[in-house]
C-alpha cells in the first residue's frame, strides 16, 4: 500500500483537501488487462473487512491463489470477476436501466467530462493510469467531439462579440468570461 511508501516530505507539501483524502482512502494496485497494474482506490471503511479476507483465507482459500476476491471452488487460479458478479446481482433488481452499470462505462463517462478540466501531463498521466489505459487511449477514444468544444469553448466568444462586451473581458481567457457569466 502507499502509505507506507510516503515520504514525509511530500506529505508536508499536501493541501488540506489532499490531507484529508490521504487519510481517508488507500491505494492497492491490481493487474489489469495486458498486465498493467491498476491503482484501486480503498475507502478507510473497507479496510477492516479487506484485511479479514487475506486474515482467514487460508480457511476458505487454496495457499496458491493470490487473488484477494479468490474462488474458493476455482482452486489455484480462480477469481471472482467483478463485471459478471455485478450483472448477477442487477438483474435481480427491477432497474430500467441496468445496462449503464458497467465499469467500462463509467470509465469512458469519467474521461470524457475530465475534459473540461484544465488537466496538465502530469494530471493526466495519473488519471488515465488510474483507469487503466496511457494517454494515447485517452486522447483517441475518450477525447470530446470537436463540435462539442465549439459549442461550448467558442460560443462563449460569439456570445459576448454579439452582446457588444467583448472589450471588457480585454486580456481574460475563455475560461474567465465563462466563470464570470455563472
């Protein structure tokens, strides 16, 4: 886990929110597909029953499975998948709806609307990490329409250009015209 692994120093340099998230949440890395580790993030709530599975696994558990959700009748290499254990339990639930509880879902949701964000390299590189995919995936598959971003980047422009007040806003960025309008 990287707690563990934190230098003091950098968590000298953490903001309040970051303080706070650090000691609320772990991190777990998993595989993922083609092998490459996966950060999970794990409530503090979690913690506690996380920690009585890998206590008591070798009650319920063959010695040779590493997996943390291991099946027990699968013997040295069986797991649960979480994406066919989640279709199980929703459909028994009434939902219109089930479909949109998918994990590739909720990624592609997540780093579509990331997009309004100014996010650095740095910041993107962590996220897509923590999605399980490099920048070149996100960029290509998530990235918004272009019409997208000239509906809602430029027509802030023409909005003002034709409101007559485009003067005012003299040396601000798009993204101040559009915080100032809210």
């Amino acid at each position: 886990m990287y707690k563990q692994e934190t230098v003091e120093e950098v968590n000298k340099s953490m903001g309040e929110t970051e303080k706070k998230l650090f000691n609320e949440l772990d991190v777990v890395m998993s595989r993922g597909k083609c092998g490459n580790k996966v950060p999970t993030l794990i409530p503090s709530d979690c913690a506690a029953p996380l920690q009585l599975l890998v206590d008591n696994r070798e009650t319920y558990i063959d010695k040779d499975n590493k997996y943390l959700f291991a099946n027990p009748l699968a013997r040295t290499t069986g797991h649960y998948n979480a994406g066919v254990v989640l279709k199980e339990q929703l459909s028994d639930m009434a939902l219109n709806r089930a479909d949109l509880f998918h994990a590739t879902k909720l990624r592609k949701y997540c780093a579509t609307t990331s997009q309004i964000l100014e996010m650095g390299e740095f910041d993107m590189e962590v996220l897509t990490r923590h999605m399980g995919h490099d920048k070149d995936v996100h960029r290509g598959y998530y990235r918004l329409s272009d019409a997208t971003h000239e509906l809602t980047r430029a027509s802030i422009l023409m909005m003002k250009l034709d409101e007559g007040c485009l003067s005012k806003y003299s040396g601000r960025s798009l993204e101040e015209m559009l915080t100032e309008g809210n």
